[in-house]
C-alpha cells in the first residue's frame, strides 16, 4: 500500500469516527509516513496522541449504539 493510500485511510478512519477534518489530515500524514514515533516531534506527538484518544472515544460510542440497536431489533 503506498503511503498515499495510507493516509486516505487513516484519514478517513479518523473522519469517520469524530476527528475533525484538518487535524485529521495532519495526523493521518504523519502516521502514514512510515516514521518511527521516537523520530517524532513533540508537536506531531501529543496531536497523534490526541487524535487516536478522539477516534478511540468515537468508535467505542458507535460499537455502543451499533450494539444497541441491534439488541433492540432483536
């Protein structure tokens, strides 16, 4: 996968689950970059950081509503 597609992905994923569009974008670049984290800059740290907090509290909420939607249909 080209770093190019990576970073539509990340950036999408990041999108989907709550992260706003630019920080998204910003993150998504630096994740794809292939970059060790220790090669990080302080900065680019604490906004990934920041960002993977914001998708993660995002996807637990959709796991949420996704399961109990689907208790109610049941």
């Amino acid at each position: 996968m080209s770093q190019e597609e990576k970073e539509k992905l990340f950036h999408t994923q990041l999108v989907k689950y709550g992260v706003r569009y630019e920080k998204a974008a910003r993150a998504a670049s630096i994740l794809a970059s292939g970059k060790s984290e220790e090669v990080f800059s302080e900065e680019e740290k604490q906004l990934v950081t920041e960002v993977c907090q914001q998708w993660l509290i995002g996807h637990k909420r959709h796991k949420q509503i996704v399961s109990s939607w689907t208790r109610i249909k049941s």
